[in-house]
C-alpha cells in the first residue's frame, strides 16, 4: 500500500521540501510561473502571461519544465473547454 497522497486527478502531490527541492533546479521563468501559480491557481496559459508579465512563449516553457519535474497539473477549464488550466501538485 502507498503512502503517497494524490489529488482527485490522481496526480501525486508532492511535500513542500520535495517540492522545492525540484524547483531549485529549474530556470527563472518556471520559478516565477510557480509563484504566481502559489498565489492564484488555476490559470490558463494567457492568464499566466498576464499576472507574470512573460511572453506567451516563456510561459509555453516554463510551463513544459514544471510539467516534466511533475510540479504542476493541468486540466481542462470548467468555463471554457477549450482551454487548459495549470496548478500546482503541492
């Protein structure tokens, strides 16, 4: 049995030294894509460009590398599902 806890997406969450541990590692953008994530989450791609004042393009990276260190999730938005929304697994 796993001791892991995961979140209703069945993504597991991480603990917050793991969890900063993992970003430490990860260039400026991706950081500040996280902090602004930590303040308001769920947002679209658009959305992370405006609160963080990053081309559209930065964020498209930073959030690819936060994807591939499993620090954030993403799911379909609930007002437009055309859209994804981002959050963090913490």
């Amino acid at each position: 049995m796993s001791t892991s806890t995961a979140d209703i997406d069945g993504d597991e969450l991480l603990s917050e030294s793991e969890f900063r541990d993992r970003l430490r590692e990860l260039p400026p953008s991706a950081k500040l894509v996280a902090k602004v994530l930590e303040s308001d989450a769920p947002l679209s791609q658009g959305q992370l460009a405006d609160e963080s004042l990053l081309p559209d393009r930065t964020v498209r990276y930073a959030l690819n590398r936060l994807e591939d260190a499993d620090l954030v999730g993403s799911r379909y938005s609930f007002k437009d599902a055309r859209k994804q929304v981002y959050y963090l697994n913490t």
